[in-house]
C-alpha cells in the first residue's frame, strides 16, 4: 500500500527579529518559502559526519520569501528573492540561526492551541 502525507511539500517560515543599525534597532518579519523535508532527508542532511553547513542547507531548501526588507537590489529596492540575495541576507551576524530556528519550528508538529484550533 502507497500513503503520502496531506500536507505540503512547500512551508512559510516566519522570521521575526530586530538588529542593530547604529544605535537604534530595526525589527524586521517576513517570511522565508521553504521545503518541508522527510525526518529522515532532515536528519542525513544535519548528521556532523555529512559536513553541511546549516548556512548550505538553507540555500538550498530556501525557495523564496515574502516581504523581506533588508537586502536592496541596485535600485534601492527589496530584493527579489534568488539564493544570491538570500546569501547576502544570511551575512547578517545571527540571520543565519533566526533562519534556522524558524525553519524548524515551521516543520515541527505542534501540540499548540492554533495546531488543536486547526490554524
């Protein structure tokens, strides 16, 4: 017997933070567009013995994001997304982990008053 599970293979990650600009901290929110993984493709891709970096494994399960804001192209605009621009955002000194700790939280079953609500 075949099963697949009745959930997406694409997740919205939300990545909620502040960094400092000067003296003065900017908040940013916006969403990354990623790829749920199987447990077991999770697992193998993080084991210390394969050597990825959790800054490679994000490029390439990342697909695209929503309202980011701090990475401007050449016209001073928010950049589209592109594993280019998403590198650059993950220079940011802690992005890479916020990223990380909000990929994983999105692809984690909850036990969550909005999980049991069904939100």
């Amino acid at each position: 017997m075949n099963f697949k599970l009745t959930v997406s293979d694409v997740i919205d990650v939300p990545v909620k933070g502040s960094v400092k600009d000067g003296s003065a901290s900017v908040n940013f929110n916006f969403t990354l567009q990623a790829k749920r993984l199987p447990l077991d493709q999770y697992r193998e891709a993080l084991k210390p013995e394969n050597a990825v970096l959790m800054r490679e494994f994000l490029v390439d399960n990342v697909q695209g994001w929503r309202g980011q804001r701090l990475v401007l192209d050449a016209d001073d605009q928010p950049a589209s997304y592109s594993p280019e621009a998403f590198a650059c955002l993950l220079t940011l000194v802690g992005m890479e982990e916020a990223c990380s700790a909000a990929y994983l939280q999105a692809m984690q079953v909850g036990d969550t008053a909005a999980g049991r609500r069904g939100n």
